[in-house]
C-alpha cells in the first residue's frame, strides 16, 4: 500500500516525537539517579567546635556587634571587648549549651575606633581586631 505525502509527514512527526519523549525519559532517569547518588553520600559537616566570628553592622546611627559561635560545646564562655589601650569596655560571662550560639551587642556609645574582641571557650581563647566607625554603612565580618 502506497503511503501519501500526508502519511509520511505524520510518520515522520511521530518518530520525531517518539525520539524526543526516550531522551526525555533518559534525561530524567539520570537526574533522577544522579539525586539518589547525592542523597546518599552523607553531607561533610563542619565538625569544628567552638569556631567564632563576629560581625559588626549598622543601622541608623547605631552600631551593633554579634558574635557567633559555632559548634559550640557547653561550657562557660567569655565575651571581651578592649579598647586600643587594653581597657575593657565589656565583658558578658554566660553558658553555652550544644549547638550554635549568637550573642548581640550594642555598641553605640563607644567611641570610634579599633578594637579587640576575645571570645574564651574551653580554656581556649580567640581574639581579633575590629574596627567602628560612623563612616561604615554596610555590615562587616571578621574571622577569628
């Protein structure tokens, strides 16, 4: 039986349609896959205790400082902020519990300047410069 030129078109469109829907479902078995592989590899988690940063941050003319502490372990802890000749400003003594730990801190009285910010954790201490000033607008990370 001879087929029309129609016939063909459509048989043709067909095929074309049938190409695309397997590289389709093959697209979507390997994303597929690929998500179970991924699933199943256990996610690396930051495993180290006590890591500190802060931060200082703005906002309308008053000046902020967090620090946080990541994997924390309980135990006592101790937050020192210093001012450039060594005269302690602030202190806050608290508990920390397991898990991450943030602490805020208004600092807009004090004057302008550098200073140095030391967190006690385990008989571990950790220090860093950081810097205030009216000048800044956006926030500000430092790493311990």
């Amino acid at each position: 039986m001879k087929q029309t030129n129609k016939q063909i078109k459509q048989r043709k469109k067909l095929n074309t349609m049938k190409t695309i829907f397997k590289s389709a479902a093959v697209l979507f078995g390997m994303a597929l896959l690929s998500t179970g592989t991924f699933a199943a590899t256990k996610m690396q988690k930051d495993t180290v205790e006590n890591d500190v940063s802060a931060s200082v941050t703005y906002f309308e003319n008053t000046a902020g400082v967090d620090v946080n502490i990541d994997n924390a372990t309980a135990c006592e802890a101790v937050v020192t902020l210093s001012d450039a000749d060594g005269n302690v400003v602030l202190t806050d003594k608290f508990t920390t519990e397991k898990g991450d730990v943030k602490k805020s801190y208004l600092v807009d009285k004090l004057a302008e300047g550098e200073y140095t910010i030391s967190v006690s954790t385990n008989d571990e201490v950790t220090a860093t410069t950081l810097t205030l000033s009216s000048e800044d607008s956006e926030e500000t990370f430092y790493e311990f």
